[in-house]
C-alpha cells in the first residue's frame, strides 16, 4: 500500500545538578539541517502541507536553514544508509516504524533522552498521548517521535448501506457482522462488500487483525514469529472466509481503493492517510462515513499504527539542537493542525481536537476522524520484526497471507506454519 533540526555553536548542558548531561547546544549561530521526508515525494500524501510546515519554521526560527530531501516511504531507509555510508548524514529523517529495530541497531539515531534536556523533553511531551509515545521506544528509551501515523478505519458508503436495506447509523462492530453487511450489499445492489487492504506492502494492519484476536506477529520478547499460532491462523480464516463467501471481492489493494472511490465497494479497512483522496472522489456522488476497527465477536479490537516517527541523526551537538527544534515544531499543536487537517494523519496531542484555536472547527467540519481519534487510547505499536533481515521476514508473512486467503487450499494452518519457519530462520540467533 499506506509514512514520518536546527542550530549551531556546541555547548554541554548540565541539568538538574548533574543528575543530566545533554550535549545539544544552545545558539542561535545560523545553521542549514537537511530534513529527509517521504511525503514530499508521494503525490496526496501531504507534500504541500510539509512544504507548508517547514516555511512556517523557518519564518519561525530565522537562524535556521532546512533543506527538505523528499523520498518515498518504501526508499527512505535505504536513501538515509546509504547517504551515511557516502559521508553525507542526515540531521532529521521520517522514517516507518517497521523499520525501528534497524534503525536504533544501525543508523546511530540518537536517543531523545540522550541529547535533549530533560527538562525541554518533559514540557514537550507534556500532553501527547501516551501510546503514542509509545510507539518510539525501544530498550527504555525514545528513538523516534511520532509524526505522522493512523489507525485502522472502516470507511463505509452510507448509499450503499440504504441500497441494501441497512441503516447507515448501524455500521458493523465485528467481523461476523461485517460479513453479513457485506453479503447484503452484494446481493441488493451488485456491488463489492468489503475489502480489508492488508495484502500488499507493509503488515501493519494485518498486525492489528492478529492482536484484535488474541495473536500476535512477534513475541513480546522479540526473539520468536508467532504468525502461524492458532489465534493468528483463526484471525486469517476469517479473512479468506470473506473472500470465499463472496463477501470479499476478488480484487487487490489498490483495485480496492478505486472501487470505493468511484462508489463499487461498500466498505474499506484502510489508513486515515486515504480520508482525503476518498472525501474527494465521494463529493456529491455518495455519503462517506466511517466507524472504527471491527473486532473478533466480543474480544476487543487492538488497533495498531501506520506511519512514521522523526528520528535525529545528526553528528554535532549544534546540529542535534536544530533537530531538536524542528522536531518540535513538527509535534506541536500547531504543526499537528496541519498534519491532521491537510494531510489525514492523527494529532499526537487530542487538547487541540475540540480547541477552536487548532483543530475544533476543522472536526465539527469532518467528523469522519472521530473514531480514528476514539481508538488511540487502546492503540498497540505497529512491532517491527528483528534482526537485518527483517524486510525478508516480513516478505514471506505477507505472501503467506496472501496465499492462505487467495490461494486455492483450505489448510491456512499449514501455509502459515511452513510460512513462519522458513521466517524463523532469518531471526536473529
């Protein structure tokens, strides 16, 4: 499918009687930070909102100089290593949080706790949501901070619903009744029913529908794939129990996507990041709505994350300070105002949704955000697999979905497993 600076002259700080170092220095010398970002580089997915940020920081913080790198999501992390391999690091990156144990083993980000004053990092996370923050951490402490991330919604065409005789205010709270609904449309009106888009690209979703019935991907622990479990085997058999019902066109993610746009497909699980493009293309054609992640009968729905964090890279204490500011100006109410409003990502800091001054307006006027917001409180982090070949491994656990769902066996069990222990070889030892 569907992610996530500043000044000079170095100086050591001592905080809190020396119970603190930080080596971020504190000038307001002039300084140019390069800011790699994926959403400059991907059409509708917020380049101009970024765009807007940084002229607003830079009009903000006149000493500091940012020079936007634009790459897609999928080429980031290799632009960024192979930029520090040829000399030329990085001061701020967005990258995805599939990749964090990568990048804390590899990259030399710096944890925020090790060059930020602690008590700067304290005022400024002061508010966040907390499985936000979360979702950064690794080993005790903070590598990245969330920038631009969702959860899983269920985007349903209220038209349709009517079509079929359902009452658009009722959408389906779980799976057996979005099967049921899905069925519905497809028999009254012809149409597609539902389309889960968890097949291609990156598992974070598919993630969200292990956890929502009591599987998991990964171990806590992080040492063993735990993809092929039973709770996870039951997860994907409700899947393929779509596709073979009927109730699941026979179509691919991005088919999907076009389907809901132009008014075929009844319901899509997707990001929050396609609100805007689907608003658009519904606009005087059909009601969009949306409800949150269905869940497993009564077990309740682990809604995990997509997107992105910011992560410092920068070598010297003067350009760690500017990273440092940037980064805040990008986590800020008023930078989560943008993101949030232009882009379609979550605000890490809900005081802003109902505040007229940021988002308050904005939401009365799109209401369809509120149950992406509504699920933050129970949200998971997205468990990015170990170890260098972790792309590898996550390769074979979505092509083994893909099989068990499209495929011609019935035995997801067995695709599973023998999925999982040819990934299992690839872990870490």
């Amino acid at each position: 499918m569907l992610f996530p600076h500043i000044s000079a002259a170095a100086a050591v700080l001592v905080i809190g009687c020396g119970l603190a170092t930080s080596t971020v220095a504190q000038t307001s010398t002039p300084v140019t930070i390069s800011y790699y970002n994926y959403n400059l580089a991907t059409a509708g997915l917020g380049g101009d909102a970024t765009r807007e940020l940084i002229a607003e920081f830079e009009a903000a913080n006149p000493h500091i100089k940012v020079d936007p790198v634009g790459v897609t999501s999928d080429q980031i992390g290799a632009r960024v290593q192979a930029d520090i391999a040829a000399g030329r690091n990085p001061d701020v990156a967005q990258l995805v949080f599939s990749d964090l144990d990568f990048i804390v083993r590899n990259l030399g980000v710096k944890a925020l706790e090790d060059v930020v004053p602690a008590d700067d990092l304290k005022q400024h996370t002061a508010g966040m949501v907390p499985a936000g923050l979360k979702l950064g951490e690794m080993n005790g402490k903070t590598w990245g901070l969330a920038y631009t991330f969702s959860t899983p919604v269920l985007f349903y065409n209220a038209n349709l619903f009517r079509a079929a005789g359902l009452d658009p205010d009722k959408p389906p709270r779980n799976w057996a009744e979005v099967k049921t609904t899905a069925l519905a449309i497809r028999s009254k009106t012809g149409k597609g029913g539902v389309f889960p888009s968890i097949y291609t690209g990156f598992d974070w979703l598919y993630q969200s529908i292990l956890l929502s019935n009591g599987g998991r991907a990964l171990s806590e622990d992080r040492k063993r794939l735990m993809f092929a479990e039973p709770a996870s085997v039951e997860a994907v058999s409700t899947m393929r129990d779509l596709l073979v019902s009927g109730a699941q066109p026979r179509i691919n993610d991005a088919e999907a996507a076009d389907a809901m746009m132009s008014g075929n497909l009844g319901m899509l699980l997707t990001t929050s990041a396609y609100q805007r493009a689907l608003l658009s293309a519904a606009k005087d054609k059909f009601e969009l709505r949306a409800a949150a992640l269905p869940s497993f009968g009564d077990k309740p729905a682990v809604p995990t994350n997509s997107g992105s964090a910011l992560f410092i890279l920068s070598r010297d204490a003067a350009h760690q300070k500017a990273a440092w500011e940037l980064m805040k100006f990008m986590t800020s109410k008023r930078g989560y105002t943008i993101i949030t409003s232009k882009i379609g990502y979550l605000p890490l800091r809900l005081e802003i949704v109902d505040d007229p001054q940021y988002l308050g307006e904005w939401v009365k006027q799109n209401p369809l955000v509120r149950p992406n917001l509504e699920q933050l409180s129970r949200m998971s982090p997205w468990q990015s697999m170990p170890g260098n070949s972790y792309k590898q491994i996550g390769k074979i656990e979505v092509e083994a979905l893909n099989e068990a769902v499209y495929g011609d066996s019935n035995d997801v069990a067995a695709i599973l497993m023998s999925a999982q222990q040819r990934a299992s070889q690839l872990m870490p030892r």
